[in-house]
C-alpha cells in the first residue's frame, strides 16, 4: 500500500474487533445464551424486536426449542430478554466487524492503495468473515432440533475460524507496516520450528477450551491439581473420550501445561535477541495460567472465564508474533542467497 500506516491500524482495529468478539461469544455461551434467537435474519435481524407483540413472538419462538423446554422452563418474558441481549450483541458485534472491514477494503481499493498481487488475500479474508456469520447460524441450528445446546464440535469450528481470522488481520497489518523495518529475529532453523510448533500448541489448546465450554467442562472437579483423589478422572477411558466432560477437562489442563512449558523453552530460546520479548511471555503465561485455575476453582465465574478467554487470546498474539519475525528473517536469508 502507498501510505501503510492507516491501512495497518485499519486490519490492527479490527483484529482486536473480533478479539473482543472472542469475549462476547464467551459470555454468550457461559449465560447460555446462544439459542435464544431462532432465526437468523441478516438484515432484520441487526434490530431486537421493539414492540411488546414482537417480544411475545421471539419468546414464544424461544419456547418451542429444546433449551427451554428441559433447561429453562422457569424463564418469563424479563428472564428472556436479558439472554436474548447477548446474542443480539454478539450477531451485531459480528455485522459491525463485516462492515468495519469491508468498507474500508472498498475505500482502499478504489484508491488504487491495495496491490495487486494483495487483492486475493483481502478478498479472501472476506470470505473468511462471510463464512463465519454461516458457521454461527449452523453451530446454533444444532441446538434448536433435538438437543438443549449446541454441538461441542460446531462451537470449536466456530471459535477455530474467528481465530484463523484474527491472526490473519494481524499478520497483514505487521506485514505492511512493519516489513523492510523490523528487525528480524534470528534464531536457528531448529528453533523456529519449535516457535511455530509452541504457536499450534496454543491455538489447540485455546480450541479445546471450546470443547470445555461446549460441554460444560468446567463445572465439574473445581480443583487444583486434583481431579477428585486423583490427577486423573476415573472416567478416562470408560465413556466415549470426545462426549465425556471430565475427559475433555482432564485434556486441556493437559494441554495447557503443555503449552506452558513449551512457551518457557522458547522464551529461553529468544531471551539472547529479545529479552523483553521473552520476559513478555513468560509473564503472560503465568497469568493465563493463573486465570484458568482460578475459573476453575470459582467454577466457571463469568468475568474470569472472560479474561481467561481474552487472554488466551493475547498469548497466542505474542506466540504470532514470534512466528512473524521469525519468517521475516527466513525471507531476507532467502533474498540474499539470491544472485
């Protein structure tokens, strides 16, 4: 682009867009919230009902799917309300990020300040964010035939795309403002390997949280190390692993310490080139790590299973980051290798 900096904090803006919708979907799912809007009207659909006889018809819609009927019978039309707020911001929030990007994009583009060889890539990150408003009303569809949630697996789907997505924006926001500037960090092929690997352990951990979330994982052994007298569930191995909560749970403390441990090897690994980098991530793995012991231990309270979500997010930031400057150095090595 001609004039980089406005289009980077442009992608940067709405990278932490769908980062705060990361947060948004947390609390969605945690106040069970998702299914209380059983249609999905993209136009109509950016206002919540605003008369009495609208309300009356979104409850009674409401109250004819399976969540209701086995979970929350009790709920009268204020009860409503307040579940039906969280997935209307969060489809809204979701129409704004589209907007936000999109008609910037178009802004840019008819300025001749998109590249050519860059037009694919934004049009594909596009498409990206088309698919996931898609993906959102199929993860809720699951839950309005014949069960009172939605699918674990759709919910995974759901957050895997909203995260392949951030990274993307983020990527393309350093790589326009920062490339010819950066400076590279210079580690061994064998290290950059692991870098990238750490990055992959915590995308997957952060997806499995998903599973947590999707079956209730969390409300269960809200304890530390322990799972009930053991470090392991009894349940490990005698029901099936991806329909079983403690199995799941018991998985992603696995992976989480996994990931811990790893971020440290690699903090030590950078420590030489960039020590506020390693120190950077070293911090921030305690405090993810301290979160989610702490949403454990409240058993899953809401403003702590959010900052543990958002979190999340940020380390796998750093861990992107990483990977960023590390494959800035591939290229230039690449590049002078070059007659």
């Amino acid at each position: 682009m001609k004039n980089n900096k406005i289009p980077s904090l442009w992608l940067t803006f709405c990278a932490f867009m769908v980062m705060a919708m990361t947060g948004i979907g947390a609390v969605t799912r945690l106040t069970e919230s998702g299914l209380s809007i059983t249609e999905w009207n993209v136009v109509s659909g950016a206002l919540p009902p605003l008369s009495e006889e609208s309300w009356q018809d979104a409850f009674q819609k409401y109250q004819a799917t399976p969540e209701f009927v086995a979970k929350h019978h009790w709920m009268n039309l204020s009860d409503f309300k307040q579940i039906f707020f969280w997935e209307w911001f969060h489809r809204l929030w979701g129409r704004l990020i589209g907007l936000a990007f999109a008609l910037p994009l178009l802004f840019f583009w008819v300025r001749g300040d998109i590249q050519k060889q860059d037009r694919l890539k934004y049009l594909g990150l596009l498409a990206l964010g088309g698919s996931q408003g898609f993906l959102g009303w199929f993860m809720v569809q699951s839950g309005l035939v014949d069960r009172p949630s939605v699918s674990h697996f759709r919910l995974a789907a759901h957050l895997s795309l909203a995260l392949i997505i951030y990274c993307a924006l983020l990527w393309m926001a350093w790589r326009i403002r920062l490339q010819g500037t950066i400076t590279a960090l210079r580690l061994p092929k064998l290290s950059r390997a692991i870098s990238w690997g750490v990055f992959f352990l915590a995308f997957t951990t952060i997806v499995w949280g998903a599973f947590v979330a999707g079956l209730d994982a969390g409300m269960i052994y809200n304890s530390f190390p322990m799972m009930g007298e053991s470090l392991v569930p009894p349940e490990l191995g005698k029901t099936p692993f991806f329909y079983d909560p403690a199995s799941i749970q018991f998985t992603h403390r696995c992976l989480a310490i996994l990931t811990g441990l790893a971020s440290f090897v690699l903090s030590a690994l950078i420590y030489k080139e960039k020590p506020v980098l390693a120190l950077f991530l070293c911090g921030w793995v305690l405090v993810q790590i301290g979160l989610g012991i702490a949403t454990l231990l409240s058993v899953v309270f809401i403003p702590l299973a959010v900052a543990h979500q958002i979190s999340a997010v940020i380390l796998l930031t750093i861990l992107l980051y990483i990977g960023f400057v590390t494959q800035r150095l591939q290229r230039q090595e690449k590049s002078s290798l070059q007659p």
